[in-house]
C-alpha cells in the first residue's frame, strides 16, 4: 500500500492534535480513500470509530462482532468474499455489505482491537489446529481482579458473536447449562418475529430455573422476538418407546419436528468427572443418570458430552442407547445444522474441548484465553 497511505491510515486515530478540524477531516477521508484502493493487500483492523479532536461527532453504535470478524478473513487472511460466505453461512451480498460499511465506520486501521477484547492469535492458532470456521478466544485483561472468573466476558463476547451470525429467518436451537444462561442474557434484544427458537432437550428440575432448557429457550425467544418451541418433557425416559410416543405428543411434537429445519444451534460442552473433581456437566447435574449410568460412561471412555450425547477423547459418541431414551436432538439432525456454536471455559475442561471438536459437530467455538491455551497444549 506504500508509506504514504499506512501514514495517513495511522493518522485516523483518537486524539489527534491538529491546528485546523477540516484539514483533520480531509486526512481521514483521504486515509479511508486509500485504504479502499488498497483492499488487496495485508490490513490489520481496529473495531473503534475514529474520533477527530475539535470536530463534533455522534457516537455511532459499537460494530457488530460479525463485521470485524468478516472485515478480519477478508484484509487480515485474505478470503475471498464467497470463501467467507460458505464458511460463515451467510449470503455473499451480506459479507460484501458488512465489508463496506467496516470501511465506512472506520473499521479498518493499522492495529486490531475487538470489542469485547479477544485474543487473535490464540483463536486463530486453534481455528487451523482443529480445521473450525470460527473461533472468538475473551482476553484477560491485566487488572483483572480476583474475584473476576472470566464468566461476564466471555458471555458477552459469545452473545456478540451468535447476535452477529443471527439473520433473516434463522432457525435458532439453544441446549441448556449456567454459561449458556449467561450468553442468553448478553444477546442483544430485538424484535423479528420471523425468527425462531427451539429447545434442543427436554428439562430437568434438579438443573434449576435459570440453566434449564426450557427455561433458556423461552428466554432467547422473548429476547428475540421469535417463536418459541418448546419441549414440554423430561430430557429422558424409561425407555425408547415411551420417547417415540412422547414425540408425538402436540407438547413435544412441535419442537422436534423443527430439529430438521434448524440454521444455527447453541450449545455447551459438558466435562466428565475427573480426579479432580465433580462433573462440569448439565447432564449430569441433572440426576437424570444414575450412578450406574455414569460408571459405564466412565468405563465406555466418556470424556465430555454436547446436549445429552457423551464423546470419548477421539471425538466418537459412546451408549448410543441414552440417546434412544432421549427426548431432544439427536447427533445426525445436529450434524446436519452447519452452524453449531459452543460456548465453554474452563481449564478442567481442556480435554472435553477437544474431544467436542473432534466430533465434527462443532464447527464454531467461543471460549476464554486460559482455556484456549490448555486446549492447545493438552492441558
């Protein structure tokens, strides 16, 4: 791009001390200028509004997650604009309008900070260790208290994340699980009645109100707008004829006959107990299994669970004969989703991460940077 244009881009920035506000005007849209001719070559992105001194300005709505992640594969890792399409699930148009309007803001700058902060290079690093569409890694910041568990961040990087990749007509499933109450509350609240929402699991009462299934669905509905299908029975039953009969129920019917027609699913990542420690797992917390149940997952190499299908640590599903007393998505609808989000943290959960991501399912995953680390490392 040479040094003239890199200048008068990094001249666009908060605090400038300029002796005329119009001369500070031209410079910043000669800088944008450039930066359009020059969309072929390696940018990197800051997701602020620039912010000349001495000229009034209205302070513009932060930019969605999904443009900075868009603006992001297109400057930073040079995609194509139909690359971005089929690896975010969304039209080409759409990823051409929220290039524009990056540039348009003042997206594009020498520097890249997201908001809420996340950590590029560990996102990016497991995005190609384990061949996923996206990964949104919340940074921890240097003043970060003691009493800060990292929770507040994350939800808020995953409700930006899953708000962004949120379009026209979604099909939107939500599993259960405390992180998943906190992303739900972080979603940004609109009003699209052509949107919809289905529980993906029956509930449980030992779960609690806020982290049961049922109760997550009907919120992310009210939050969106959106049709509500709910599953009005227990995630399992005695056996697999009670759950074909259950399925046809009108309660129940309505939600799973949705499980086919869904864009884009939310889950947890459950973790199996370890030596140290209890389950970091809605499924077991549930009291749905017993003791017996879970000694045979133990022994069937169990290390983690999405929705209510246990994985061993090579990404295969184990007692594929839960999943025929269980009243909620299966793991083939689930796979033919495309766009499955995880949302977990946790350094106990390192291992059940990366079985999780080997299943296949999960082609999208939000986490936190002590996580991705253990993640990486095999911790």
């Amino acid at each position: 791009m040479g040094a003239r244009g890199i200048a008068a881009a990094a001249r666009c920035r908060s605090g400038w001390a300029e002796d005329s506000p119009d001369r500070a005007v031209r410079q910043y849209l000669d800088a944008i200028a450039v930066l359009r001719k020059h969309t072929d070559e390696r940018l990197y992105l800051r997701c602020a509004r620039p912010t000349i001194v001495g000229v009034p300005s209205v302070a513009s709505p932060a930019p969605s997650i999904l443009a900075a992640q868009v603006a992001r594969l297109f400057f930073d890792r040079q995609l194509s604009k139909v690359e971005i399409a089929a690896r975010l699930g969304i039209s080409r148009f759409r990823v051409a309008r929220l290039i524009d309007g990056a540039l348009a803001e003042g997206l594009v700058r020498i520097e890249f900070r997201d908001i809420p902060a996340d950590d590029r290079d560990l996102a990016a690093t497991i995005e190609a260790r384990f061949g996923i569409d996206l990964c949104a890694v919340a940074a921890v910041p240097a003043d970060r208290s003691a009493t800060d568990d990292g929770t507040l961040r994350l939800a808020r990087l995953a409700g930006a994340v899953i708000d962004g990749l949120i379009g026209p007509g979604d099909v939107i499933g939500i599993a259960w699980g405390s992180t998943l109450a906190a992303v739900v509350r972080e979603i940004p609240a609109r009003v699209d009645s052509g949107l919809e929402v289905v529980q993906l699991a029956g509930s449980s009462v030992r779960l609690g109100r806020e982290r049961d299934a049922g109760e997550l669905a009907r919120t992310l509905a009210d939050r969106l707008g959106a049709t509500h299908h709910a599953i009005y029975a227990p995630a399992f039953v005695e056996n697999a004829t009670l759950r074909v009969a259950l399925a046809r129920e009108p309660d129940v019917a309505d939600a799973v006959a949705r499980f086919g027609a869904l864009t884009l699913a939310v889950v947890g990542i459950g973790a199996m107990p370890s030596g140290d420690g209890g389950p970091a797992s809605s499924l077991l917390r549930s009291g749905l299994l017993d003791d017996a149940e879970v000694a045979r997952l133990a022994a069937l190499g169990a290390i983690g669970d999405l929705v209510v299908h246990p994985f061993d640590a090579a990404g295969q599903f184990v007692a594929p004969d839960l999943a025929e007393r269980a009243v909620a998505i299966g793991v083939d609808d689930l796979r033919r989703v495309g766009r499955v989000v995880a949302v977990a943290s946790g350094v106990g959960k390192a291992a059940a991460i990366r079985g999780a991501l080997a299943t296949g399912l999960v082609r999208m995953l939000v986490t936190d940077a002590p996580t991705a680390s253990a993640i990486l490392t095999g911790g």
